[in-house]
C-alpha cells in the first residue's frame, strides 16, 4: 500500500504487578523487547506506536522510553478503570499527556463491543469519551476496540461520538488518513525484528506460521 503506515499496538510491559486475566499473559512483553522494538523504528515517519488497557506501565516505561527517542504514543485507556491498582490514574493520564502523548478510549470496562446494544454500548462508547476526557481535561478523538472486537453497530455508535480514528487489531498495513485502520500487535515472545517485516508489508512465510500458531491461544487484546 502506498503511503500506508504500520500501527503497532502493545499492551502491559515489564513483570506484571498484577495477577493477569487469562489470555492476558500473551499480551505482556519484556522491556528489553519493548526497547528494541522501538530502537528499531526510531525516526521512521511510517510508523504509529500504541498502547491499550492503560496499565501503569504506559507512564512507568513507556512514556518515558518514548520521551527519550523523540516518539510519541498513543494511550487507549479504560475509564473505570482509572486511579485502579496497577492502572494509571488520572493525573498519571495528564502526565502521560503533558509528555507529549495522546489519550484514547478503550471503553469502559474492557469488554468485547462487536455485539453490545443499548446502554451497554453507550456506556462503553460515549459515557467512556465523556469521563477519560474529564479525568485529561482535553477531547479524546481516538479509540482502540478492546479484544480488537468491532461490528456495524459499535462503528456507527463510535462514529456518531464524534470519534476521528478508531483502532482495530487486523493486521496489516494501514491508511494514515482512513478512519477506521489495522493494527500489528507486538507480543510475548516476538522477536523484536518483526517490526521491520511489518513496516516491509507481509511476514516472511515462517513467520506467519508461527504467528498463526500462537493464535490457537485464547486471545486477549
Ligand atoms: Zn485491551
């Protein structure tokens, strides 16, 4: 794709703080990993760096580790899950904000949208937007779909919030300008040099295979 970018999508980074829900563990990559992996596409105009679940590892190493290299990120968070143990609270949103970053919704309660109706999906949509942007104090224009789960309804809902952006976990390359766009995600176990068959468009055949070996695991996202 021409003029496509790679959107990168971690999660949880370091030793969990935390007893981790199952599938989760999949998700979590090493800092040494993380580190790489962004040394490896440091200065690369294609490429979008993202965090979802809004862990305190977002501020503790991330933010940081980005700070340092000149990037920025973009940080999908769940608003009832803000100030809780282990997640960034508010005022470490704003921190993670005023470092340059940006903030987005991963809904509410971290839960798939593809099938909500009703008030769950509003509050998953729209009462999440409206309390992640009082807890930054800024518009929140972006969303992540929690377990990369999305369907006609959610988009429609999204779309009618008002969000610009809205974030999938399908691979492949993505339309810097397109409102709905891919994702790659990074996870445990990869070799930091999948990167860079990413931003080169298709995985080597090998390592396709192994990655759709990993996908018989019980997913998270
Ligand atoms: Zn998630």
């Amino acid at each position: 794709m021409s003029g496509s970018v790679t959107v990168i999508a971690y999660h949880g980074i370091g030793t969990p703080p935390r007893s981790l829900d199952p599938g989760e563990g999949e998700y979590w990559v090493t800092t040494d990993a993380f580190l790489r992996t962004l040394d490896l596409v440091a200065g690369r105009a294609d490429v979008r760096l993202t965090f979802d679940d809004g862990n305190a590892s977002d501020a503790e190493i991330a933010t940081p580790a980005l700070a340092q290299r000149g990037l920025v990120g973009e940080f999908f968070l769940c608003a009832a899950r803000l100030g809780a143990p282990h997640f960034l609270s508010a005022s470490a949103a704003r921190d993670v904000r005023a470092a340059g970053m940006t903030i987005g919704s991963h809904g509410m309660r971290h839960r798939p949208w593809r099938g909500l109706r009703g008030a769950e999906l509003h509050e998953e949509i729209v009462d999440a937007k409206r309390l992640l942007e009082e807890a930054v104090g800024a518009p929140v224009t972006h969303a992540a779909c929690p377990f990369g789960s999305y369907g006609r309804v959610c988009l429609s809902a999204l779309r009618r919030a008002g969000f610009a952006r809205v974030y999938t976990t399908d691979p492949g390359r993505a339309d810097p300008s397109a409102w709905l766009q891919r994702r790659e995600t990074f996870r445990a176990g990869d070799d930091p040099r999948i990167v860079l068959s990413w931003l080169d468009g298709a995985p080597p055949l090998l390592e396709r295979a192994t990655r759709a070996a990993k996908e018989t695991v019980k997913r998270w996202r």
